[in-house]
C-alpha cells in the first residue's frame, strides 16, 4: 500500500500519516518564512 500513492489514501493507518506529514511540513515551512518577519518587526 505504501508504493503508491493511491495505497497511501486508501489506507486508515497511511492516510493519517500522509495528513500529520503534510501539516507538519506545511507548518514548519510557515515557521521558516514568518520568523524572520517577526523578528524585524520586533528588532
């Protein structure tokens, strides 16, 4: 199941880990491109 792509979305156990996987990295790359924002607004 977890060759493909279409295995991963119809797996429970793979789904919820393709979606932790997804947000995880989405988050860290808002992190990565917000932090320095800040802190030029803070320094």
């Amino acid at each position: 199941d977890a060759i493909a792509f279409k295995g991963w979305y119809k797996n429970r156990v793979l789904h919820i880990l393709l979606v932790f996987l997804m947000t995880s990295f989405g988050a860290s790359i808002g992190n990565v491109v917000v932090f320095p924002l800040l802190l030029r607004m803070i320094l």
